[in-house]
C-alpha cells in the first residue's frame, strides 16, 4: 500500500497485511503531518466495530511506528526491599563512579537533606530496552522511587513520550530493532521545543563503554552510558549524573522558571 502525504507529496510504502480494515492516519516522517487513509468499503465492514472488538485488534496486530499510538504501560514491581544499600549497590561501579556516589552522599549529609524525593514528586523513567535488562532496570529504578513505564516496542515508547514529560529515558541499542526503536526515539526527541528538550535525560545502555564514561555519552549523543555488567547500579549512577545535571542547568531553569529533573 502506498499513501501519498497531501502536504509534502512523500510516498509512504505501508504493509497491506499490517494496515487496519477501519479508517485509519499515519504520520509524515518527512514533514510529520497527517495521512489519513478511508479502506474500500468491504460486507465485513460495512458495520463498524465495536470497542472491544476494536482494542482486540489493536493489541493482537503488530506493531510499527506509524499506526496509531499505544501507551507502554506502568511497571508494577512484584516485591519490595530488594535493592540493597548504596553502599551495596555502589559495589560494582566503576572507580569513578564510586568516588562521585561516595561525593554526593557526603554532601547531603552535610547539607542535612534526603536523597528520597516526596511521592508526590517522583521521576517518570521509559524504560525502552530488550528483554534481557527490561525488568532488572525497571525493577531497581522502581525500588528507588521513580515511576517506570515499560516500553515492549517502539509504538508503546512513542505514545508514552507523547502523552507525558518523561524525565529519564533508557535505552537499549538491541529495543526493537526491526522497526528501529532507538533512532525514532531519538529522533522524537530532537523534535522537541528547545527548552523541552532537555527535560529527557538520556541513559544508554551499551557494552564497550565504562558506566558514566562523559566521553562515551557524548560520543552517543546521550547524558549517560551505562555497562551492562553495572546495570543493578544504574540508579546510583543516574542519581550523580542528574544532579551534576541540574547543577549546570540552573541558571537555564532559573531564567525559564522550569523545574529541573
């Protein structure tokens, strides 16, 4: 099936087998405008479906980037208490990474603050990786107090970021990749306003590369890079990285009245 966008002409090949018997509308990705599509009228369409036949639907064809967005759901731990202290979790970073956790629990120490954020102020984290570190990331950033939805493709990731201001966003360079999950993830972000752009901080989850390496992440383009091996760790690490963060943006987030991460 091809589609022609009425805005810039461009061509969109789509999979019949994939396309929805009801009238449906995909986005341009050359100029991101709407292409609305009106199927043939067949008997078996004639009367439209009803919602749950509908959501049934939805849920059972496959997935791809320019179908109508689904939402990746919230991740519900299935227990409490398993993370260990910081000083435990800190075991496996690197010695850079140590240094800068044992740094920053030194100072809230001295500053007489709590590195606990209130409930009402928690972190919204997309988690957008394959199934080998999915539920280990999203379970230690649960523990930690943040609010994790779980991408299983790139439609579920795409419908998340649009609906709500995520604030950290992992990603794994193995999530979808049919439908190449991390370059439109990336590439949602970088169509953001300039000043809600920051907001996302970015972690990538890549071997190769020592967990908080600065050099790493700019070279992915990313805030933070993070080893496999360390991923138990991530929290700690991402805790660091977000306030060196904050702190660099603050005059930013003073002049535009933002909150930061």
């Amino acid at each position: 099936m091809v589609l022609i966008c009425p805005q810039c002409n461009a061509r969109l090949q789509l999979d019949d087998s994939k396309a929805p018997s009801r009238p449906f509308s995909v986005r341009c990705p050359k100029c991101q405008g709407n292409v609305n599509h009106t199927p043939a009228a067949t008997p078996e369409s004639m009367s439209p479906p009803s919602p749950e036949v509908t959501a049934s639907a939805s849920a059972d064809s496959p997935a791809t980037p320019f179908e109508r967005p689904v939402t990746a759901p919230a991740f519900k731990p299935g227990g409490e208490g398993k993370s260990g202290s910081a000083e435990e979790n800190a075991a496996g970073l690197s010695e850079i990474a140590k240094l800068l956790a044992e740094a920053l629990q030194h100072s809230d120490r001295y500053a007489g603050t709590s590195r606990k954020r209130p409930a009402w102020d928690r972190r919204k984290a997309l988690v957008c990786a394959s199934p080998a570190y999915r539920e280990t990331i999203a379970e230690s950033l649960a523990d930690h107090g943040y609010e994790v939805f779980i991408a299983e493709n790139t439609v579920q990731a795409l419908g998340r970021m649009r609906e709500e201001r995520m604030d950290v966003v992992v990603l794994d360079p193995n999530f979808d990749p049919i439908e190449q999950g991390v370059a439109f993830i990336t590439r949602e972000v970088r169509l953001l306003r300039p000043s809600a752009r920051r907001r996302p901080f970015l972690v990538y989850v890549t071997a190769g590369v020592r967990t908080m390496d600065l050099h790493a992440a700019f070279l992915q383009n990313v805030n933070l890079v993070i080893n496999p091996s360390d991923i138990e760790q991530l929290p700690e690490a991402l805790e660091v990285s977000i306030r060196h963060y904050n702190d660099l943006y603050r005059p930013f987030n003073r002049a535009l009245e933002a909150t930061p991460i």
